[in-house]
C-alpha cells in the first residue's frame, strides 16, 4: 500500500517508528521500495553522491525534477519527498510555490522538503496553501553550510538549543507535516518530538525521533569521500561493486568473457553465404 503524508501521521500517532532512504534513480528506489522502507528522500545530497560536489549548493531544480522523476518511477509504496535544492524557495515566497509545484508536477514527488525554521514559515505556508506537502528541515542544514562555516552538530548551547525548539513549533504550526532533524543532540531532539505532534526522522539525532533517514550510499558504504559520525554501515555494497568491477576486468583481459552462453547464433548457412560473398 502506498504510504501517504496520512501514513506518517497514523504512525506517529501509533508510536511506530518510519523508515526513509534516499535514494536518486529508478534501479535504487525500486530496490529501497522493495525493502518495505516508508518514504524516499530524493535528497539534494545527490550533489555530494551522484555529481561529486563538495556540497549541496549547485544542485539545480532541474537536477531535482530529473532524479525525483526517476524515483518516482521506481517507488511503487514509499512516500517520495524531493528537496528543493538552494535558492529555488529562499528568495521569495513566489519561487518557493512555483518550484514546489515543478518538483510535483514534473518531478512527480508526493511532497517536498525545505530547510529553515521561523524564517522559511511564510514558503511553508504558501506551499501548503498549494496543496503541496512539506516536509522541514532543522539542525544541520547542508544549505546552510557557508553561514554555519562548516558541518557541525547544532543546539548544543542554550541559545540554539532553544531557537531550534522555536523553530520546530513554528514549522508544524506553519503546516508542515514532519520535521527532518540533522546533528542534533540526541536527549533535544526526543524533547523536540515530544512537544511535536507531526514525526520527527532523525539523521544523527538520535533513536528519540520518530523516524529515522540515512542517505542509502552511506549505509551501504558505497560513498567513501567522508563518513560522519552517525552513519552506520549495513552492509558494504562498495566492496561487492568493485570486486564485480575487477572480475569483470580480469575477465575481458583474460578473455573469458563473454563466454558461449552470451552469445547470438547465426545459422551456419547464411554465415557462410556473408563470408563468401
Ligand atoms: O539531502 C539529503 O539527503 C538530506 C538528508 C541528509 C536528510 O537532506
């Protein structure tokens, strides 16, 4: 059964925890679906994983409506959420409503998801008034990172401590339907749960949370640039890629693939009548 912003709600409510992935092509989403996850995360951290940034910044909503429709393609029950990557909301509440809609209409996502608390209320409003789900994002927030002046765990002193509950507040009365929290102090962020009634999915935040989201190249350890604190590694896809990568070489070198088996068939006689003529 497809999982819906009215899924999210009922676990929450039901104190069951929900699973998100990224994921940002078909073969992936489809493998992620299959797995029984609840929602995917065209993540704009595709500009780290699949383009080879240093960072989120550059990836465009075009980037976003080309990997998010893929996804969708692919996720025949997971919920799809796809970021709107920097600068298609921050501007005006006008871009943030005219590229949520692109992100629905071309990217066919089932939500979208914003970074920015207090500040970002008036794009969440607008955006929700559309008809758009959207999904908040607090704590590190990747977008951010030139301001922050680097990727650091926040609401560690009173002061963001408190802003972030305000932001959180602000956010699901703004109408968002869940709250991503990023590298934030695992005992804040059960409190932020507590006082929320939307979910919580936490990413480095702790089991306190209502849901939890990883981005799938971390988990698998495919990715290797980095690997923060919070990633586990559920199973190491890298290593069986690049074993299948060198046994694949060794083969062509060698000459034993592709074998008999791989093989097209010609009848012998018109093989014989080309070689002829
Ligand atoms: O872009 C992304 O993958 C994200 C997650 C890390 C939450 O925003």
């Amino acid at each position: 059964m497809k999982n819906t912003v009215a899924t999210f709600k009922k676990m929450k409510e039901n104190h069951e925890k929900i699973s998100m992935l990224t994921a940002y092509d078909y073969s992936t989403a489809k493998l992620v679906d299959q797995a029984g996850i609840n929602g995917i995360l065209v993540g704009d951290s595709l500009g780290n994983v699949m383009l080879g940034y240093p960072d989120t910044i550059s990836v465009t909503v075009e980037d976003m409506i080309h990997h998010g429709a893929a996804v969708s393609r692919g996720a025949e029950n997971a919920l799809v959420v796809i970021d709107m990557p920097f600068m298609s909301y921050q501007a005006s509440v006008y871009d943030a409503v005219v590229n949520a809609g692109r992100l629905m209409k071309e990217g066919r996502g089932n939500a979208v998801k914003l970074e920015g608390g207090e500040d970002m209320c008036p794009q969440i409003e607008a955006i929700v008034k559309a008809q758009i789900p959207v999904v908040a994002h607090l704590g590190l927030t990747p977008q951010s990172i030139n301001a922050f002046g680097g990727y650091k765990a926040q609401g560690r002193d009173l002061a963001t401590a408190k802003k972030l509950i305000h932001d959180a507040k602000c956010v699901e009365a703004a109408g968002a339907f869940a709250l991503t929290l990023e590298c934030v102090p695992a005992e804040l962020a059960e409190y932020i749960t507590n006082e929320l009634s939307i979910p919580t999915i936490g990413i480095g935040a702790g089991a306190g949370c209502d849901g939890q989201i990883l981005v799938y190249a971390d988990m698998c350890a495919m990715f290797s640039d980095y690997k923060p604190k919070f990633v586990k590694h559920f199973g190491n896809v890298g290593e069986v890629m690049r074993n299948a990568f060198k046994a694949y070489d060794d083969d062509v070198k060698k000459g034993t693939y592709p074998a008999e088996e791989h093989n097209y068939t010609i009848a012998p006689e018109i093989l014989k009548e080309v070689i002829n003529n």
